[in-house]
C-alpha cells in the first residue's frame, strides 16, 4: 500500500507539468489568433447636432419706407434713401410758372404760396406714392406738354434735403438732385397725388390755369387788362426748339401758341429764328403765355 502511495504522488509532478504545458498552448493559440487580420467592430462616431434656426434679431422701428429697385435705378442710391428716411415732409403749393421777383420765397425757382408740415401718416403716405414705380408711366417719348407745377414736396434727413416739383397739367414730377433734374411722368398716380394736394390745401385746382394771349394794342380798355395778367415762364430744356415749346404751351394752355408768339412775348426777332440764327439755350426763361 506504501508503494502505491509513493508511485502516485510520484507521478503527481508529471501530471501536473502537463497540465501546464496545455495552459500555455491555449494562450499562445489565443495570442495566434489576435494577430489575424480580422475585421473590427466600427466605433460609433458622434453624430453631431443639427444647425437649429437662431432666433432672429428684433429689428428697430424706424421712419424708413421701402423703394421699389426700378425707382432706385432710374433716381439713384442716395435721393431715394434720403426720401424713404426722412423724418421731415414739407408740402408746398407753389406758382406755375417761374418767379422773377428776388424777394419770393422760392422752391427750385417756382413761387411758394402755401406751406404745410405733414404728420407721420401723411408722410408714410406720401413716401409710398413718390417711390412706388406704380405712380410712373416709364416711357422712352417725351409728352409734348409745359412743366407747370403745383405741388412741391421737401424731404428733410439730417439736414439734408431732396425737394420734387409735380405738374398736375400734364403729370410731371421732377425730381431735383445736382445739376441735372430727373422728370418723371407720374400719370398712374394722377387721381391719389391730386387727392392728396386737395386735401392738404383745398383749392380749385381745375380753375387755376387760365391762358391768355398778350395785348399789343395800346388803347387804355386793353391796357388796363394787360396789367392784371401775368407772365407764365418756362425753363428751357434739354431738346427745346422754338417750335416744340410752342406745341407745349398749345398743349398744355388750351390756347394757340405759335413761334411767332413767343418771338413777340419775349423780344426776338422772328427772322433769326427762322434762319436757325437764334436758338434756345438749355436753362433759358422764356415766356409762353399769361394768366389772370
């Protein structure tokens, strides 16, 4: 019985060094198979928050009034900002036709005769009207009419100022910035900007334009008339030739003006200018006509 304990604790050491030796093979088998080339599992990236929309800025009320882009092309950049940003609106009725007299109070050269400050509706409104391109007929002609005004409106911004003439008679609105004017013919807004004019200063517009021819006989019944008449003056434009001014003032006095007339009114001797020896001169004041 001894022997047999002896021979089995013996060969216990063997046994055990065996079992050993396996161990160490499953770890180098294990350690085999982790330098394999074998496919790894794809770490999940981050998925990064969407772009959410930021809350827009609350924008400052200001006096600013849109301006359609045809009418900032046609006027420029800096009339039709200053018009649209103008904190102050003057509104003028003025005299039809140009002031000689030095001590008239004058808008762009036309007589005031009525002035009024508009309140912040009335100026909205009329911003809207003056930089609608809806208010304007856009056409290449040129309307064979004088440049009579009645309305005049000044746009105060920060001292500086745009002023605009507008014609009733034949729906002009001149617009004066530097040297050079720009008209406009503003016939679509003819009914709103006369409305308007009427409401501010009610007057008759329809009985204010009266034409009368100049007397040159001297007997005193017709002396005595020609002195309660008064000259209408116009300002030469670009274009103007003795016989389109006359067709003008035809067209807009409802009188027959001829070139011979205006020869008479003004002094000019019709034989120079019926061999090309006179002209008119751009910015000229000339006569062509008279009112009551």
């Amino acid at each position: 019985m001894k022997h047999i304990i002896i021979i089995w604790m013996l060969c216990l050491p063997i046994f055990g060094m065996g079992q050993i030796k396996s161990n160490v093979d499953r770890v180098n088998e294990k350690s085999a198979h982790k330098a394999l080339d074998l496919p790894k599992r794809k770490v999940k990236k981050a998925v990064p928050k969407p772009d959410l929309p930021k809350q827009k800025a609350k924008k400052k009320v200001t006096n600013k009034t849109k301006t359609s882009p045809k009418i900032k092309t046609v006027l420029g950049e800096q009339p039709t900002e200053l018009i649209a940003k103008a904190n102050i609106v003057n509104v003028y009725e003025v005299e039809s036709f140009v002031s000689e007299e030095p001590l008239d109070e004058k808008l762009e050269g036309f007589k005031v005769l009525q002035t009024a400050i508009l309140d912040k509706n009335q100026a909205k409104w009329i911003k809207e009207m003056i930089l609608s391109e809806d208010t304007y007929f856009f056409s290449e002609k040129k309307k064979q009419c004088l440049f009579l005004p009645k309305m005049g409106l000044q746009f105060v911004h920060e001292g500086d100022t745009s002023n605009i003439l507008i014609s009733f008679k034949c729906d002009f609105a001149r617009f004066y910035e530097g040297r050079n004017p720009t008209t406009l013919h503003s016939d679509y807004g003819h009914e709103n900007l006369m409305e308007f004019f009427k409401t501010v200063f009610p007057i008759d517009i329809d009985n204010d334009f009266t034409a009368q021819p100049i007397l040159l006989k001297s007997n005193k019944k017709q002396l005595v008339k020609a002195k309660q008449t008064k000259p209408i003056f116009y300002t030469v434009q670009l274009g103007d030739g003795w016989l389109v001014v006359a067709q003008k003032a035809t067209n807009t006095l409802h009188t027959k003006v001829s070139v011979n007339d205006l020869c008479k009114w003004n002094k000019v001797n019709p034989k120079a200018v019926q061999t090309n020896k006179r002209f008119l001169k751009r910015g000229e004041t000339i006569i062509v006509g008279f009112r009551r």
